[in-house]
C-alpha cells in the first residue's frame, strides 16, 4: 500500500480508482490506509469459504478465519465489490452474498464472526458497488433514470429469508433492454 501512495503522488489523478484484487489476508490499519489513499477492493469471498480452513494450519486460525475482511472494509468506508475469479469460485452472485453474510467454511463452522456483513452490504458489493469499482456506475449497478435497467429477478427476497438459505434463491429470469427473459426459456 506505501508503494501505491507513491505512485499517486508521482501521478496524481481525479477519480482514479484504484482497486486492490482479490484483498486475502490483511490488517484493520491496511484498511483504514485504503480509504485514506482512495482506493477500492474487490474481494472473492470463495477464498474463505473454500480455503481458510485447509489454510488454518499453515498460516494460522486466526489468520485464516480473518481473511477477506469484509466488515473491516465497510467500517473503513472503502467501496467494496464482490467477484468470483471464476473458475476459482463459482459465478453466483447470491453464493457469493451468502458467505459474505454467514461467513461459513465448508465445515459449516463460522469463520471470523466479527467480519460478517448485513445482507444490505453484500447485495451492494454485488451490485452498486461492483459497478463503482469498475467505473462503470454512470451506467450499471442501480436502477435509475439513464442507466441500463438490465437486472434479474429472483423467486425469492434475500431481505426476507433466513440469511442462511440466502444462496438457494432462485433466479426466476432476467430483463435486459427492455426484454423479458424467463429462466426456464434460457438454455444451459
């Protein structure tokens, strides 16, 4: 992080963005320097869900079950997104917010309680966010006047589930320029 305060001092720009990838095994105070550098990250959750537990013994318990924090990174105000890196995680968004919120390892043990975050936050990183991460949130990310209304429909409201069911939503459809696709008529 030192070397990317470096950089913008060198070549300071307006709205930059700069992201951090990825965004595994940190600290609060690398946070808390993200914010004041104006960064941003886009984290995968997969890498706690699929590899915190086998990492435990490697690179410690509290180290692994710590990695990705989530929380550390709303509470630090930096723009957080949410990404799959596919194929290393699978590209399912409401898997994706499902872990972000439980923080479950495969074990089903719950891996760095104190890093969960509300299902509102994580629908954001999926969303609003992602969007803001990748510049492109003049256009995408919400719905409103002048930006695309491309969006899904689920079967199910993620605010009204219990938050361990989040990733068994189903995807009823999508509307992509006005049209109307419903799942069962997308061939997979």
């Amino acid at each position: 992080i030192d070397a990317l305060a470096e950089m913008l001092k060198l070549y300071p720009r307006f709205d930059h963005r700069f992201t951090i990838e990825h965004y595994g095994i940190s600290t609060p105070a690398m946070a808390r320097q993200l914010k004041a550098l104006g960064g941003a990250v886009s984290a995968n959750p997969f890498f706690l869900y699929s590899r915190a537990e086998l990492s435990a013994p490697f690179i410690g318990t509290d180290r692994a079950a710590t990695t990705v924090r989530l929380k550390t990174l709303v509470d630090a105000g930096v723009p957080t997104a949410l990404h799959s890196d596919a194929p290393v995680g699978p590209p399912k968004p409401l898997e994706e917010v499902w872990i972000a919120v439980n923080r479950f390892g495969p074990s089903g043990k719950v891996l760095g309680p104190e890093e969960r975050v509300t299902v509102d936050q994580a629908l954001r990183m999926v969303t609003i966010d992602a969007a803001f991460v990748l510049g492109v949130d003049k256009k995408l990310g919400s719905i409103e006047a002048g930006k695309f209304a491309d969006f899904v429909v689920l079967e199910d409201d993620p605010y009204n589930v219990p938050k361990e069911k989040i990733r068994e939503i189903k995807v009823w459809g999508t509307v992509s320029a006005g049209n109307i696709f419903p799942a069962s008529e997308i061939r997979q």
